[in-house]
C-alpha cells in the first residue's frame, strides 16, 4: 500500500469521530503563522493550538512569497487576523544548497531548463532569514503597519522557540 493509501485509510477513521464541523471561518486567536513545511514542526502542536485557531501557511524555509503574502493579505483583511508569526528553524534544509546549484542540477538531471520557480529562497543565516522575512511582511503596502509580526527560530532538538529581534 502506498503512502497516500495509508492516509487515506487513517482519514476514514477521522471522519468517523469528526466534531469539528461547527468551527468558524475566522481563526479564533486571531494569529496567521508562517512556517517551515519541515515534517520535524507540528506547527499547531509546538505553538499549543487547537483546530480553527489560528492560519498555518507552510512552504520550503517558511519564506514570505508572493503566495504567502497573498494568504496573509486574505488572512487579515478578509478574515480578522491581528498578529503574524514567522518561524524558522534549526537543521532546515534550505541552509544545504544554493538556488543556482539546485537550477543547474535540475537542468542537468531533465535536460531542459524551467521558467519557475524563479527562486528557490535558499539562505546561509537562520537569524538573517527570519528578518528578512518579517521585513518582507512590514513593507508591504497592504499590510498594515500597526499589525504585529514577530519572528521566531525553532530548536529540532530541544523543542523551544527563541524570538529573533527585527
């Protein structure tokens, strides 16, 4: 059986005890977080969340793209988030290459050269990223610049978050 069968046998499960059908649109902690899609972070479990609490928007190194604004942008105008949350962390596999070597390994292994992803956002410094990161968020024009946005490194090992200063 595959992977996707395996889960797919487990949802079944789920959905037999399922009682969650009630919860609102709008998280109830009013928090959007942006964070590693690293299998090592349980965003909702690590943070202490319930189910329709807060948004979890995930990709390869918790990196504020356009597609994440534009979850944040939906988040906090369309859906009454107050607070956004940046996490990074410790071991993170964007900190092993560099975008051109992974393009020319890409091109290399299928022949053929690829409009995108025009970045892969690969970083050498966990500190440096988060600020960048929360930078990206505060300049934006549609962001408000009253809305917290906080950014936090993860430990893999230990389990704690560590706030970065902005």
């Amino acid at each position: 059986m595959s992977a996707i069968d395996d889960v797919l046998a487990a949802n079944q499960t789920y959905a037999q005890g399922f009682n969650l059908g009630q919860l609102p649109m709008p998280p109830a902690r009013k928090l959007a977080v942006i964070a590693c899609m690293d299998a090592r972070l349980t965003v909702s479990q690590l943070l202490g969340l319930k189910t329709g609490e807060a948004h979890i928007i995930r990709n390869a190194g918790g990196i504020v793209t356009e597609d994440a604004l534009r979850s944040l942008i939906i988040s906090h105008h369309l859906l009454g988030t107050n607070e956004i949350m940046i996490i990074n962390h410790t071991d993170c596999g964007m900190l092993t290459f560099k975008d051109d070597e992974l393009r020319k390994k890409l091109q290399t292994q299928t022949g053929t050269a690829a409009v995108a992803p025009v970045r892969f956002h690969a970083f050498t410094n966990l500190e440096a990223n988060v600020r960048e990161q929360i930078q990206k968020v505060r300049s934006h024009p549609w962001i408000p610049k009253h809305l917290p946005v906080r950014g936090f490194i993860y430990d893999v090992k230990s389990g704690k978050l560590a706030e970065v200063s902005a």
